[in-house]
C-alpha cells in the first residue's frame, strides 16, 4: 500500500514517471495532495490517474489495482492505516511519500496562498496505533 502526494509545481512528466513505478509495483494506492502550491490539487492527482492508466495499458496489466483518491492528506494517511489488506490482515507494507513534516501550502476558495505545518509520520503512527487497537478489540 503506498500513499502518494506529489508537489505542485512539479513538471507533468516526473509526475508520470512516479505513476509508472506506483502502477508497477502496488496493488492499493491512496493518491492525495502534498503542497500543491497554486496548482490544484485534482488537476495534480488526475495527472498521476491517467499516467498510471497509460502505464497499465502498455503494460497489458490485468491485476487489481486498487486507487483511491483522496484529497486531504491528513484523512488519506488516516483511511490507509485503518484499511486492512482484501484478506482482512494489516498490510506488509505501508509507504508514506513527501515530507514527514513540512510547511503545507495551498490556495483557499478566494485563490489566497495558506500555510500551515504537517507532521505525516506523527499521524500516521496515531492511526495505526488506532488501526492496531480496533484489530486486537475485534472492532
């Protein structure tokens, strides 16, 4: 399972080579935002989607490739943490790309630039240890 944001601002086709190693090598993605800057954050994920769907077309995959989207970094590393493998088991593996703290950039609805700090490793290890305490209450 990999979580992937990547940065505004970044050219088109470094965004594609990062969705040709996602398409190749994961069966469950949670694309999200990192700092998009003045990009939007959709047209930056719709980016990553059609190089992923390119890839996998040449490439002539026909595995499951589980994909979701999900805007919030903060709530994609949440629902990845929680979500268990298709057999019901922890996932093996869980890969956070970006920053692990990082000033976070985005623009408001008005197109005004905000900051604000984020700390992915802290809320990704608050969710696991959420994740581990339902699994072990059979929640």
């Amino acid at each position: 399972r990999w979580f992937f944001g990547c940065d505004g601002e970044v050219s088109r086709g470094d965004r594609a080579k990062y969705a040709w190693a996602l398409a190749e090598h994961c069966d469950r993605i949670v694309l999200t935002s990192a700092s998009p800057g003045v990009e939007p954050p959709m047209q930056i994920i719709e980016d990553i989607l059609e190089a992923i769907r390119g890839y996998r077309t040449w490439k002539k995959k026909k595995t499951l490739l589980e994909v979701f989207v999900i805007s919030d970094r903060a709530d994609a590393i949440k629902l990845g943490a929680i979500t268990p493998k298709r057999d019901g088991e922890a996932p093996d593996v869980t890969l956070v790309f970006g920053s692990d703290q990082d000033s976070y950039d985005a623009t408001d609805e008005l197109g005004q630039l905000r900051s604000w700090l984020f700390h992915d490793r802290r809320l990704l290890s608050e969710a696991l240890e959420l994740s581990e305490e339902l699994r072990e209450d059979g929640t």
